[in-house]
C-alpha cells in the first residue's frame, strides 16, 4: 500500500504530467478558461488515461511482448506497441464522446473540437507506455494512471482560477492574449517545483 500511495501522490504532485513533465498542454491552454469545462475535460481525460491503461497494459504483457518463465521472451511485437496504443485511446475516445453528447449535451458542446483531440493528447499515451517503461504491475499501472488523471485535473483546476485572476488584471498590450497565458502557465508550472521533496518527506523514500 505504501508502494502505491507514493505512485498515486507522485503523479499529482512531484511528476504532474502537465506542468512538471508538459504534456497534454493543448487541452490544459484551450479548455482552462471555465472552471466546468477544465473540470469536464479532466474527469474525461482520467476516466481514459485508467481505461486505456486497463486495457494495454495486458495487450503489452501477453500479446507484443509476453514472457517465458525465465524472462526471456516468447516473441518481440513491441514495435507496434504505438500504433496498438493510439487505436486503444481512440476507441475510448469515442466512447466517451458518445456518452458526452448522449447524456450530458452542453459540456459536450463547451469542450467542442478539445474532446476528440483526447485521441491526440499526448499525456494519455504517455501514461500507458510509461507504466511500461517503468516495470510497473497492472495495479501499480492503475494507480498511476488514476493519479495522473487527478493531476491533470488539479493543473487544469488551478489554472483555471489563475487564467481568471490574469484576465481581470491589467496587462500590457504586448503581453495580451497568449503571450501572458503562457507566462501565467510558466509560473503555475514552477510553483510545483515545491513539491518536490514531499513525497519522500511524508512517505520516507
């Protein structure tokens, strides 16, 4: 359990997929200025980043690049371990898009062309082949997944109220629009810097 909460904190906070390793920064730039809509597009980005993370770690381990009982491999397919992700991600995509517009018409519409763009949202295929990368187990996989989503969320919440405290004070004219958006992001981003030693400060690692 201490090997997981260490996982699950360490997403949120120390390696925040968006404002520590960057990633998925198209969603986190369009979507933050409504705090409903930056908190749709999280709650959708987690219930992928878990799903897709449920569904290729398994794909991953037994079918591109199962193992014998010795270790070695049976045989080698993880060069198509790319192309099996993205089709993986796709496909919940669209799931959710459907329920989205089924069920809950008008966040559908406020997330507009940001919900597809989840297919290309590189913090999602950045999760599943991390957990990869980094040995994890299908739970470890899960967790990680499940905490990086609520740092997406907790970057995209912040930010929200920062891009709403940014356009309601007075900035220069050269700094207008994208340019002060993109300082405003720098400065949310280094505020996590702080955080660094947490995890290990609470959790003894």
């Amino acid at each position: 359990m201490k090997e997981l909460a260490v996982i699950f904190f360490t997403m949120i906070l120390v390696d925040n997929y968006v404002l520590v390793k960057f990633l998925g920064i198209c969603p986190f730039l369009g979507v933050s200025k409504k705090l409903d809509s930056a908190v749709g597009m999280s709650l959708a980005v987690t219930f992928v980043m878990v799903m897709a993370t449920a569904a290729t770690w398994p794909i991953q381990t037994f079918l591109l690049t199962p193992a014998n009982a010795d270790g070695t491999l049976k045989w080698d397919m993880g060069y198509l371990q790319t192309i099996v992700f993205i089709l993986i991600i796709a496909i919940l995509v669209q799931l959710v898009e459907y329920i989205l517009k089924k069920f809950i018409p008008a966040l559908y519409k406020s997330l507009g062309v940001y919900l597809p763009l989840i297919t290309t949202n590189c913090a999602i295929l950045g999760v599943t082949i991390l957990n990869i990368d980094n040995g994890y187990n299908f739970i470890e996989s899960i967790v990680c997944a499940a905490g990086a989503g609520i740092g997406f969320l907790v970057a995209m919440v912040l930010f929200s109220g920062v891009r709403r405290r940014v356009e309601q004070a007075v900035t220069p004219k050269c700094f207008q629009g994208l340019p002060i958006t993109l300082v405003a992001a720098a400065v949310t981003s280094m505020s996590f810097m702080g955080f660094g030693g947490i995890v290990d400060a609470i959790f003894g690692v």
